[in-house]
C-alpha cells in the first residue's frame, strides 16, 4: 500500500482510503510533521509593515532610544493579540472588529482581580463600567492616553489602528532612552508591560524566533541557477499553503483535499512542490509536479545533468539550492511526501502544511530525511 501514494504533502488528488491511511500515520506530527515556529511568515503581511514602520518614527518621539527592532514589537503583539489575526486590516492599518480584553471590575473573570475605574468614558474600550485593555497591543485606555500617537496620517491616535498602536508601544517599550539592545533592559522594559516573570519569558521567545528569522539567508557565496533559484523560493515567503496550489507562474488556487481534509480550492498559494517547480522555473529547470517524481528527476538525470543525494550522507551534503525530500519509509523514494529547497546553513525554504505561510525552516524539523537531488 505504500507504494501507491506518492507526494501526501504536495500531489495530485488521492483516494479516500489512502488518506485515511495516511492521516493514520501522520497523526502524531501533524501534516507535513513540521512543527509551528516563530517565523515572520506567521505575521500579517500589514501588521508586519506596522510594526517596521514604527521602529522608524519611534526615533522621533524617543530620539535617546537604542536598540528598538520590529522583532520587538512583533514578540508583544504575538501575546498579546496573535498579530490580529481573524481580523480584517485595512489598508490605513484599522483593524476590525475591534480587539478588547476582559472588563477590569476585579471580579475575577480573566485573571483580574482589581477594580479599574473608567478614564475614557468608553471611547476606546467600548465601555463606562470600568477599564478593559484594547487594540493589537492591548493598551489600557489612561496608558494609551499617555504615549498615543497618530503613525497612520489620519490625525488620530487609535489603538486599534495598526500603526498606531505598533508606534505606542515602541514608545512604552522606549521608556526616556532605554538601550533595548541589552538583554537586562530590554527584560526591564518587557516587565513594565506585563509583571509577569512567565509572560517575560513568553515574549522573549518569541523576540528570539522572530530576531532569527529577520535574518535573511547568506547567498553571498551562492551564484548562477542556484541563486535564482533561491531568490525566487524566498520572494514567496508569506505566500499561504494551497493543496495542490502552485504553478511555474507563481502561487494558484489549489484543489481538495488534503489528508486531514483541507482543501486549497480557495486559497492562492503553493503546495511544497508547487513551490519547487516555480522557484526552479525561473532557472529554466522544469519540475514534474509531485515530491516523489522530483525526486526520481534527480535519481534519472544521470551524470552531469544531476543526481539523487543519498540520506545515508546526512544533511552535510546538501549544497544551496539542492531539494531537500522526506519519506515515510527513508529509502523508498515512493513513499516520500514532502519536498523544501535547501538554503544553507542547515535551512530550507518551505512550504509546510495547510494552515502555514512559505517560511525558512530548518532541515531536521521534520521526521523521515530522504535525502535530496542536485539538479543544478
């Protein structure tokens, strides 16, 4: 039975028989087996913007401020409000509906269990009987009254405007001239947020993801089909996971339905070998369409013209540019599911699983290394 599915991650339309098999098998790592991560393509492409475009205009509010990054900002909003996702954002950064947290009367609900008088007259938080914390940053009306600012150009400051609550909170985070640099400050300032030593550390983790991810891949050493190849895999990153999405063009609709029964039909993105066959397009390499297939590309090419990189040699061998493949049964090219495109430096670009955006991604954050195929 294993010798009849080919690509789960990234193939054609597949039997209901063995999509339940397969969902069987795959049940403990979730689809694709990659497990969720910090990367900036789990942030809003706007909210993304909100947050860069505040660490501009910050230095004009706190010129004495050092150290300010959008992984900063990032990391907050991650905790405090998920980036906004499930909202809608529009253009000039307003997001609807508006983000409210629990009503702070001290009656216990959410953890609170003191009592916030009003200070807006529920201009902000949509409410008279007391203070409840708004926006992606989850100010408290009397803060945001404080450090609001208007970063939008609509001359006013709203925190539930994505920009303008991105550039509040860089100006809290700010303080009268902290170094955030410095790890100590930079804890001292997350602490005055939210006295919490858990929340600290959940915010700092997430900084940490999201500062490792800011950073783009050397390519410094990287020339000719490879490069292109690379560059065009990583302009996708933020694109959606499609099911069966992807074409030499770029992202397309994709199809139903994937193991765990999602379908792409209405999304426009990549599968994982969608993704392959669009970045290797534009070196003029043509891919056939699923991961299982891409690999017996490399294994047939022949020398000269490529060749299939056997697990056996481990990821050390994998050059830039190089696919990197995954299976069921390592060693049985038939049964391998997924395929990523390696970066270096122990890296891929990725197309993971419905519900992800392309990302970078680490080689062994996946089970069942199958080795690669240099076709370049």
């Amino acid at each position: 039975m294993l010798l009849l599915f080919a690509a789960v991650c990234c193939a054609a339309p597949v039997s209901n028989a063995i999509s339940a098999y397969v969902a069987l098998q795959t049940g403990a790592q979730g689809e694709g087996g990659i497990a969720e991560g910090g990367t900036a393509a789990d942030i809003p492409p706007r909210m993304l913007t909100a947050y860069k475009q505040a660490i501009q205009l910050a230095v004009r509010h706190v010129p004495t401020c050092q150290g300010m990054r959008w992984p900063i900002l990032a990391g907050i909003a991650k905790v405090e409000s998920h980036h906004a996702i499930g909202r809608t954002i529009a253009a000039g950064g307003d997001i609807r509906p508006k983000i409210y947290g629990v009503l702070l009367n001290g009656s216990g609900a959410g953890g609170n269990t003191t009592l916030f008088p009003d200070t807006d007259n529920g201009r902000w938080d949509g409410t008279q009987s007391g203070e409840r914390a708004v926006g992606p940053f989850q100010f408290l009306p009397s803060t945001w009254q404080q450090i609001g600012k208007d970063a939008s150009g609509d001359k006013t400051a709203d925190p539930h405007n994505a920009d303008d609550a991105a550039l509040g909170a860089a100006i809290y985070l700010c303080g009268n001239g902290r170094n955030l640099a410095q790890r100590a400050q930079l804890t001292a300032a997350i602490w005055q947020y939210n006295h919490s030593s858990a929340y600290v550390a959940n915010v700092l983790g997430w900084i940490d993801q999201y500062t490792a991810a800011a950073k783009d891949p050397d390519l410094n050493n990287v020339s000719g089909k490879a490069r292109t190849v690379l560059e065009a895999a990583l302009s996708q990153r933020g694109v959606p996971y499609s099911w069966g999405g992807g074409t030499t063009k770029g992202p397309s609709s994709g199809i139903c339905c994937s193991p765990s029964g999602k379908s792409g039909a209405s999304i426009k993105g990549y599968d994982c070998s969608g993704l392959t066959r669009y970045a290797y397009a534009k070196a003029g390499i043509r891919l056939p369409r699923t991961a299982a297939a891409q690999a017996g590309a490399g294994a047939g090419a022949g020398a000269g013209a490529g060749k299939r990189i056997p697990a056996s040699l481990g990821a050390a061998a994998l050059k830039p540019g190089d696919l990197v493949f995954y299976a069921y049964a390592p060693g049985r090219d038939s049964t391998i599911y997924h395929v990523g495109i390696y970066v270096g430096g122990g890296q891929m670009v990725n197309a993971a699983r419905p519900g992800t955006l392309v990302r970078l991604d680490a080689v062994d954050a996946m089970s069942g290394y199958a080795g690669g195929a240099r076709l370049l």
